[in-house]
C-alpha cells in the first residue's frame, strides 16, 4: 500500500514503524503480530483470565468499523465459537484508512456492548416527564405509535414537532434524506455538542465547516 507524505516523514522519524513490514502471525514481532486473514475463521489464542493456566479460545474474527466518530476505523471483532459472544475488538491491520492502528475508543466499543444499563427494547414512558417510569413494549408497538404521530405531526403542517437524534454516525446520511423529503429540520445528533463550537468558529472565520490540513502535498509542517 503506497505511504502518504506525512506517513514517510513520521516513519523516517521513527514515530511509527515500518508500514512496508508485514505483521502477521508468521513474524517474530511477537508484540506486533496479527492474526493472518486465512485463520480469522478459527483464531486460537490464550485466555488471559485463565492466568497461569494455559487455557486456549477459539474465536471467529469479523471484520466490523467502529462507530465511535466519523473516522470509522477498521476492527476487528473477536466472537467466541463457544458462546457465541464478542469478546473484544481489535484494530484491523487490512483496513486502508486506519491499518489497525486505532485510538483507545475502538477497543472500547466492547464496553458497549456489555454495559449494564444498555437499553435493549424500546421503552415507553408512562409517567410525568422526569419521573423515569417506563414499561417495555413489542418493536411493532413502538414503531407503528411513532410513525402514527409523525404522519400526524405531517399532515397538520406541525413540522417542528418532529425531531430525530441520531446515536452514531451510521445511519445519519440515510435519516437525514427522508428528513429533507419530509420538509423536517429535526435532525440532532452528538455532533451539536462535541464540535458545534469549533465548526462555528470556522465557518465564521473562513466559511469551511471543520477543514483539514492537507498534509499529503504541505510542503512546510511545523513541529
């Protein structure tokens, strides 16, 4: 894979190491090595919370993007084949943009997926606002009372009433267009908190929303 202008000085700088070196399960950079892609089907390693004992796991690997911003770097997601759950994910060395190198919220995602007060069914509240009462409802229940109070909200010209946040990244380019269709200008998302300021700063500056240095072809990068 061809190397950026950036990736050769940080290289030669010794910031990260060789990209043209193959870590795989055949190297001897015990530290640095990932599982070929001819194993992900069957990857066998120790279990470190069997410590000392020599417990191995036998896991499926799917290749999967994280969600956690708008980079979407590539993971990987180990599954045991014993109890079918995700152990862990890990940086995917095979993907073009973040070639395993991902930062501490990838690896995180698996916190995700266990936290204990993750919501798994819709809920419905049946009390006052900020009472949190709520009783758990069918999908199909869910679905038809929402669809029924935006075609409401729709047909009466109460546009404004309608209002979608958007939890990840996934999924907004999709809502955003039938939001558009619809006439709606509803549509949050964590976006309006975590970079509203910056991009305001910008787009007041200079009129761009969020630049980025064009590193590849700078010919000055100071330090």
């Amino acid at each position: 894979m061809a190397r950026t202008f950036i990736e050769k000085i940080a290289q030669k700088m010794r910031i990260i190491p060789d990209l043209d070196r193959e870590h795989s399960s055949g190297t001897t950079e015990q530290l640095r090595k990932y599982p070929s892609p001819d194993k992900w089907h069957d990857h066998v390693e120790l279990d470190a919370q069997e410590w000392p004992k020599m417990v191995e796991r036998r896991y499926s690997l799917v290749p999967t993007t994280c969600f956690n911003c708008e980079s979407a770097c590539g993971m990987l997601a180990y599954v045991d084949k014993d109890s079918g759950e995700v152990t862990k994910f890990e940086g995917n060395p095979h993907h073009p943009g973040s070639r395993g190198r991902n930062c501490a919220k990838g690896p995180a995602t698996i916190n995700q997926i266990n936290d204990t007060e993750r919501i798994l069914y819709p809920l419905k509240r049946v009390g006052k606002r900020g009472e949190g009462k709520w009783q758990r409802i069918y999908w199909d229940q869910a679905l038809d009372e929402i669809s029924t109070k935006i075609r409401a909200s729709l047909k009466t010209g109460a546009k404004d009433k309608v209002v979608y946040h958007v939890g990840r990244p996934g999924n907004e380019g999709y809502v955003e267009r039938v939001l558009k269709a619809w006439g709606v200008d509803g549509h949050n998302s964590h976006t309006n908190i975590c970079s509203s300021g910056a991009r305001t700063g910008y787009s007041l500056w200079h009129k761009h929303d969020r630049p980025s240095p064009d590193h590849s072809n700078a010919k000055v990068i100071p330090f």
